[in-house]
C-alpha cells in the first residue's frame, strides 16, 4: 500500500511538472505591463503569471495571520 501511494505522488508530481512546462514553452511572448501610467520591463507571459502566483501565496497567508492578530486583539479587549 505505501508502495502505492509514492507511485500515485510520483506520477502526480511528473504529471505537475509537465503541465507546467508546457505552460511556460507555450506562453513564450514578451508584454509590457502598464499600471497606473508606469509601463513595467518586456518580459514572457508565463513569468509575470508565475510571479503574481508566488506575490499572492506570500500576501495571502500574511494578511491572513495578520487579520486573525486584530480579532484576538478586539476580542481580549471585549473580555
């Protein structure tokens, strides 16, 4: 059985990494991105995407733990 399971995690681990590489092979085109009048480096569609994925796994946890801080502060504050 956990013979099994590290076949199953290995091809879906394989698997993972193939889709992502064909992601990035297929989406090779350079874009400049324009945010509020400032225009941003020429660089592949595939490395802006995978930066805003890891900006927002690093914001979205901190916000989070900062958040659950403030409550647990107001509600000390309550008691």
């Amino acid at each position: 059985m956990r013979n099994l399971k590290r076949i199953f995690l290995g091809v879906f681990i394989l698997l993972l990494v193939l889709v992502i590489l064909a992601f990035v092979l297929e989406n090779q085109q350079s874009v400049a991105l324009l945010f509020l009048g400032l225009s941003g480096p020429q660089l592949p569609v595939s490395l802006i995407v995978v930066l805003a994925l890891l900006a927002g796994m690093l914001i979205g946890p901190v916000l989070g733990w900062f958040l659950g801080r403030t409550v647990k502060a107001s509600r000390k504050r309550l008691v």
